[in-house]
C-alpha cells in the first residue's frame, strides 16, 4: 500500500532535535572528543524546512579526519522512501536512498551520482523504544566485495 505524501514527512518528526554522535572505529581511530573526552562533541541537529517539506541535518564533527556535513531528505513522490542529498566540507556530494518505517533507518548508495562510484555504502540504525538513542553502523562494498564495517555510529538525543 502507498503511504500518503503527509504520513511519510510525518514519520520523521522523531529524528528532528539535536543529538551527541559517538563513532565508533574498528582501528580505535580517529578519536572524537567529547563530554567524557574534554572538549565539544559531534553533533547533528534536524529541522524541518520549506514549510515542512525537506527535512535538513547538520553535522559537526571536531576531528579533522571527519569532514562535516548537511544533508536534505525529502520524500519521494508516490511511495513511502526518501531520497537523502549528502553534502560535505570536504566538497562531496551524494545521493542515498533513503527508508525508515518508524523504528529503522536505512540510508544506501549503490549507483554512481555526483562522485564516481569507488565503492558502495549503507547506513543501518534502529530507533530504540523511547525514541532518543539511534545505534547503527556505516558499510562499505568494494567490487562486489562484501559488507564490511566502516564504523560504529550512535545517535543520543541531546538535552
């Protein structure tokens, strides 16, 4: 069944807020400060745009091995997905498909866009019940390679 234009914006009220991220890398590296590590944290914040058309996310992240981002999501016409246009400091633009049905997240590129396509990424994160903690990870695909971990990356609701 196709989900109203309305219901699709409306499922992601949940994301919108500030939140602190905590990456997690597979080497331990780079680390990103924080409230327990001195220092600001990252942080990424969503806001309703364009009268509430296009949800808009910002990141910032103090470690200069992580680039910072903005990012706009809007819903694709006629069925329940999104598509998420990925911006960054480092001047990369993407595109990613985009799900989510009310408790898990999907973000996936698979097909070249802006950049070329050296390798394939997915983003998985699962809402937990009370709405404030989003645990996931970024994949990357080589070749045709498999799946493999990028990074941890978790998402708790700030204030």
């Amino acid at each position: 069944m196709t989900v109203g234009r309305a219901e699709v914006l409306t499922r992601l009220d949940v994301f919108v807020g500030e939140w602190a991220l905590e990456p997690r890398f597979p080497d331990g590296g780079p680390p990103v400060p924080g409230p327990e590590g001195g220092g600001p944290g990252a942080r990424t914040w969503f806001e309703w745009a364009l009268d509430g058309q296009m949800l808009v996310q910002r990141t910032e992240i103090p470690v200069p091995e992580a680039p910072d981002g903005l990012m706009v999501v809007r819903a694709d016409p006629g069925n329940d997905s999104y598509t998420q246009h990925y911006f960054d400091s480092r001047g990369v633009a993407r595109l990613y498909a985009m799900t989510f049905d009310g408790r898990v997240w999907t973000l996936t590129r698979e097909s070249p866009d802006f950049t070329p396509l050296d390798f394939r990424q997915r983003f998985t994160g699962t809402f937990s019940e009370d709405g404030n903690t989003v645990a996931g990870a970024w994949e990357v695909r080589f070749d045709g390679g498999e799946w493999e971990q990028d990074f941890a990356l978790t998402y708790r609701r700030a204030g």
